[in-house]
C-alpha cells in the first residue's frame, strides 16, 4: 500500500492542465493503484494525480466507502442551479470554505481496460466529481469562491504553518 505525500497549494503541478492518458501500461496501473490507497483514509472524498505530483487526467473517489478511479475523465454534464456547499481539500490543509457547485454532475472517463466508465450522481458524488475534474485542468476549489471569501482564504493560508 503507498499512500502519496499530498502536494500543497503553491506547487506548480496544482496548477498546470493535465496531459491526456494516451497509453495504458505499467506506470498508469501503478498510478492508479497508488491514487486508490491515497483515497482511502478516512476524511477523503477524492484525489487527483497532480496532487500526487502527477500531471496526468485520472482520479480516485471514495464516497461514502464506494472507492473508484477514473481515466481520462471528462465533466460532461452538470444540472441545477449553482449553490454554495461546504468544501476543502486536501491540497489546501485546514481550510473550509462555500464554494459554487452544481447539485447534479456527471463525468465519463475510462478504466485500465479502456472501457467507458460513467460517474455521475447529486451531493457529494457531484461536489467531488467538479472538484477532481477542476484538479486536472489546473484549478483548486478557491477559484470557485466568492472574492471576499477567496481573499480571507488567502490570508488565512499565507498565515498557515504548511505555506
């Protein structure tokens, strides 16, 4: 079991688009494997490579103890009217802010085998979906903040212990 150290904000690789998975081989098996033990403790809903210093398009889950991956996923469908839900994350230690989300989200992506894989659901399995996809076009949850909520996020991160 390898659970990944979590890249924190201000690393680069958080905020670079990830590349297109083109092949599946060993290192795709293996970066899946460690993005599934990287999900599982407990307090986490989901993990994109770059946040396991991968800048490749794939995911772990773990919602409500149903744990998955996802390649190559794509945001393809998103329902309701934007609402503001209670988010962290991981590459942001000890902050929890509103953030803009859709109640209803879908994501098709593949798995190792190159077979379609279709996720889609409302709470947390669409605030996740949004959040991870956000991951690997290069954008954290702060962006998804109102500007005054955004700009006391800023500060309470450049007054945090890990920045």
């Amino acid at each position: 079991m390898t659970v990944r150290p979590i890249r924190l904000f201000g690393d680069p690789v958080l905020r670079a688009p990830s590349a297109t998975i083109e092949t599946i081989d060993d290192g795709i098996h293996a970066l899946v494997r460690d993005l599934l033990d990287t999900v599982e403790p407990p307090g986490r809903a989901g993990v994109a490579a770059p946040q396991i210093g991968v800048g490749l398009r794939a995911f772990s889950y773990n919602i409500d103890g149903d744990i998955g991956y996802v390649l190559n996923p794509v945001l393809v469908e998103t329902r309701g009217e934007p609402q503001l839900v209670g988010e962290g994350c991981l590459s942001v230690p000890g902050l929890w802010h509103e953030a803009t989300r859709y109640p209803w989200a879908k994501v098709v992506g593949i798995d190792l085998d190159g077979n379609e894989v279709v996720l889609e659901g409302e709470g947390l399995l669409a605030q996740a979906l949004q959040h991870e996809t956000d991951h690997l076009d290069g954008m954290l949850y702060l962006s998804r903040l109102p500007a005054e909520t955004r700009r006391e996020a800023m500060r309470q991160i450049r007054e945090s212990d890990w920045f």
